[in-house]
C-alpha cells in the first residue's frame, strides 16, 4: 500500500498512546464500578444476615 503521507510516525505513535491512555482510563473506570457494586452487595447480605439474627434473637 502506498504511503499518502496522512501519517507521520510522531503521530502514529501519538495516536497508539492516546488510544492505550483511553482503553486504560476505561479499563479503570469498569474495574472501580464493579468492585463498588460487589461491595455494596456484600454489605447488603451482611445487613441482611444481622437483621435475620437479632430477629431471631429478639422472637424467644
């Protein structure tokens, strides 16, 4: 394929870095929301779980 000239090498390079800062920025975004939902679900079953016990207690 013929070179057009649209690309220099700085700029492809330039190009590659913004693209892995992107993939990275999102890669962390994704991370951090699904380690906020397995939290929040954690500590939902353990309210859960302590609700069920003083229920449990308090029913003598």
């Amino acid at each position: 394929m013929a070179d057009d000239g649209w690309y220099e090498d700085g700029d492809t390079a330039r190009e590659a870095e913004r693209g892995r800062r992107i993939a990275w920025l999102g890669m962390a975004v994704v991370t951090g929301l699904f380690g906020a939902v397995v939290i929040t679900a954690a500590a939902l079953v353990l309210a859960a779980g302590l609700a069920l016990a003083y229920a449990m207690a308090v029913m003598d």
